[in-house]
C-alpha cells in the first residue's frame, strides 16, 4: 500500500456521461498530481494541486477539471466522455522541501466508456 | 520542453541475463532522474533515482547513473529474475521551486518479460 487512495478502481459508463475520480494523498504530501495512462498515449500529464492551488497544467482537456480540497483530497471530474477517455487515471502525491522529487503513486482508477 | 526517451519495447530475456533499458532526456536546467516500474495491474511504484550529474541509483540490484555529458540513464541489472517482469519507466523532474514542487515527465516505458 503506497498510502495514496484512489476510488473507484473501476468504472464503466456510457459516451456522454460525466465521473469523478477521488485521490487521498499519502499524509503529510501536499502536492497532487493526476496522469492518464493509456495504450496509445502512455503517461500523460494532466494537472498538479499544491496545498489547495493549481500549479501546472498539462494535457488535460476542457471536459476535464480537477480541484484540491482543504483537507487535501482531490476529485478529478470528466464530463461529456468520449470513447477515447477510457484509460487508467493515477493519482500521486509528493512532499515539498525533499531534494528530489519523489511522486509516490496510488493504484489507479480504470475508466471503460462504452 | 522537457522529454525522455527509451527504447522501444518489449525486451525478453532468460532468468540470469544481463538487462540494459536505455533512457535518454532533454531537459533545460538539472533535472532529477527517476526510474519507476510497474508490475501488472499496480500503479508505478519508484525504483531508484539520482540527483545531480555522475550520481548513481541504485535497489533491488538495479542500476543507473546519471550522465550528464551523454543526457542519459539507462538502467541496468545484472542477473534478472521472472519476477522482474514488468514495465519499467524513465522520468525526469525540473529542479524543486521554492515552496512547490515539481511534476514527471514520463518515457513511454519499456515492457521486461523474464523467462525461465
């Protein structure tokens, strides 16, 4: 167990439909991170939370949004699914202030939109 | 921007072989150097890193040392077990800003099937 906790593990859902992905950093990491992992497209980066606020951006799409909540949790939402979207979604989480930085990853969460 | 590179997959190899998995980067700056692996069905779990130019990484028998002259990190075993079968993933991270830190940018991974 990494410490990073990731629900739900599967989902499967319909083209159109929207989801949330719900990611519990490991204790004391206040950075968040979400990457899609897919066949075609290996690791992609999405979006990085640092204690509450956005700090990097990446190949996320606009259907896509993400927030850091106070208590650190973070909820990936997708809307409007395409066929494409499904992938595995991780989470990780680092601590600041470690002179390398170490993102510890949770387990993922599996998309399948039919 | 920021990219890695590894060779292409899948690599197979007998149980006691000698494993390399090249890893080049392009980066600006220093960046830290990361391989992570990934067993089936888990997330990537950190194999080893290095920090700064001629550092070398080093577990569970696994190697890689960070070359600056040649921008690479490949990563090496010298004798592989079945149980290493895996994708294994070169990164690299942009220094730690103050107060913040920084995300990986990702190799497209390199699958390993050890056979008996």
């Amino acid at each position: 167990d990494s410490g990073v906790t990731q629900t739900p593990k599967h989902l499967i859902t319909a083209t159109g439909q929207r989801v949330t992905l719900r990611c519990s950093p490991r204790s004391g990491d206040l950075s968040v991170y979400w990457y899609q992992q897919s066949l075609d497209q290996g690791l992609q980066f999405l979006i990085q939370y640092y204690n509450g606020e956005e700090r990097a951006k990446g190949n996320i799409l606009e259907r896509f949004s993400a927030q850091q909540f106070p208590d650190l949790h973070s909820e990936l939402n997708l809307s409007s699914l395409e066929l494409g979207d499904s992938a595995l979604y991780f989470c990780a989480s680092s601590v600041v202030g470690t002179g390398a930085n170490v993102l510890t990853f949770g387990a993922g969460s599996r998309l399948t939109v039919l | 921007g920021n990219s890695v590179t590894q060779m292409e997959g899948p690599v197979t190899l007998s149980e006691e072989a000698f494993l390399t998995i090249n890893c080049t980067y392009t980066a600006t700056g220093y960046p830290s150097l990361f391989w992570y692996v990934q067993y089936p069905g888990e997330g990537l779990q950190l194999l080893l890193k290095a920090t700064k130019a001629d550092d070398k990484g080093s577990n569970k028998g696994f190697e890689a040392t960070y070359r600056k002259e040649t921008t690479s990190f490949h990563l090496e075993k010298g004798s592989v077990q079945v149980s290493d079968s895996a994708v294994y993933f070169c990164a690299l991270s942009d220094r730690e800003q103050t107060g913040t830190a920084s995300k990986l940018t990702f190799g497209t991974g390199t699958r390993l099937q050890v056979t008996l």
